[in-house]
C-alpha cells in the first residue's frame, strides 16, 4: 500500500507497525466503551468493530470478543474495556506485529501489548 504520509515518520518500518496497531486498539478502547450491549446484539457490536477496523490502512486481521457477562435488571449494560479481547495483525512495508487488548486479571487492567 502507498503511504503518502510516510515522510512524517523518523522510524522504522517495524516501529511504524506498532504505532498503528496502538492506534488501532487505543480507537478501539475509546471508540466503543460505553455502548450499550447484551445478548442480542453482541455478535454484532464483535462483527462492525472488525469491519471498522480493518478498512484502516495497514490492517491484515482482526477478531474481537465481548464477554458481557451478566446484563443489568434493564436486560444491557454498557461496554467496557475488561468485556473486550480484541487481536490485531498490522503490516507495514512487509514487518508484521501482532497487538492484543484484553483485561488482565493480574493488573485488573484491560491491557494492550505487542504478541509478537
């Protein structure tokens, strides 16, 4: 793919990758918390993140999970960060990383890493 921004960036390919893929999960995170969820409509909230996600620019995969857990007594609740586990695959100029956001029990933080 053409990158007409690529003269704004002073790194490397494999550092441009994981700049995107950050970008991609921190959109993610602040896009879609707070969406109202329950059984009904999850797989489709799963189904428009991936599809919003991967028309970006250097995005080759993407799944999302939500795990809601129990709905309030108005039968949804609201999205949060530790109901995600989303994984990504970026490509930039041929450097392929792998980035994951997903809660971590140990942090109690839905945290967001590099797999590979």
């Amino acid at each position: 793919m053409l990158d007409p921004a690529r003269k704004y960036f002073q790194c490397t390919d494999r550092e441009r990758a994981i700049f995107e893929a950050g970008i991609k999960l921190g959109g993610i995170f602040h896009q879609y918390t707070g969406v109202p969820v329950n059984e009904s409509n999850v797989t489709d909230i799963e189904r428009v993140i991936e599809k919003s996600v991967l028309i970006q620019p250097f995005v080759k995969h993407v799944s999302v999970e939500i795990n809601i857990g129990q709905s309030t007594s108005f039968q949804y609740t609201s999205l949060s960060g530790e109901m995600m586990d989303v994984r990504l695959t970026v490509e930039y100029n041929g450097q392929m990383v792998n980035a994951r956001m997903h809660y971590v029990q140990d942090l109690n933080y839905p945290l967001m890493y590099l797999e590979e």
